[in-house]
C-alpha cells in the first residue's frame, strides 16, 4: 500500500470517527510510539527513538488536551498521569532508557483497556496487548 493510500485512509478514519475513538487512537498511538521508541534506544538508534519519544510526548499532550476538568476528580488524576508520564518520556530521552519507556507502556496499558471497555465496548485491539 502506497504512502498516500495509507494518508488518505487515516484521514478518513479520523474524519469519522467519534470523539471516544479518537482518544482510543491517541492511546493506540502513543502505545506504539512508546515501543518503537524503546526498541529505537535498545538497538542504539538515538535519533529514531527521539523521533518516536517526541511523538509520543505530543500524543501525552492531546490526552491532556481533551480532558474536562468539569467531570471531576478523573479528569484531575488522569492530567496527573499524564503529566507523569510526559516528564518520564523526557528523562528517559535525556538517558536513553528504554526501560522507562517501557514503564509508561505499562502505565498507559490498563487506561487503554479501560478505555476501551467503558467507552467503545471492547478491551484494546491484541495487537496492543503484550
């Protein structure tokens, strides 16, 4: 498939979708931006991982971003993990640790599934789990 065939389709996909799947792909992207960062750091490939821990950074910050503070308390926690975790993807650009990168894929994993299963019905797609 084409570079451009695959813009278009994730366009599209994005243009459809509601705003509960849109969050879902920024976990799902962040997820994979995590782990092609941290496998980027454990084969010595810095500016691939950076690349990807940046990327992974600006998804931290949509989540943020979409977050209503006028639901309550969650709103608050969840800015608080948010805010963890993007200084932890920082430290460990800074020391090239992959590890904890692989810490924040455990921290974001279980709000995948839960987002998944209170909002869209299902758990994360199997190919994010593991």
């Amino acid at each position: 498939m084409s570079q451009a065939a695959i813009n278009q389709y994730v366009k599209s996909r994005t243009a459809t979708a509601t705003p509960a799947q849109l969050v879902a792909m920024l976990f799902d992207g962040l997820i994979a931006a995590l782990r092609r960062g941290a496998d980027a750091q454990a084969s010595g490939r810095r500016t691939d991982a950076s690349e990807q821990l940046v990327k992974a950074q600006r998804i931290v910050t949509e989540l943020r971003c979409s977050l209503n503070f006028d639901a309550g308390q969650l709103a608050t926690d969840l800015d608080r993990i948010y805010e963890f975790i993007w200084r932890q993807l920082v430290t460990a650009n800074m020391n090239n640790d992959p590890l904890l990168v692989m810490r924040c894929v455990e921290l974001i994993m279980p709000l995948r599934e839960a987002w998944g299963q209170a909002c869209l019905g299902s758990p994360a797609p199997a190919r994010l789990s593991a």
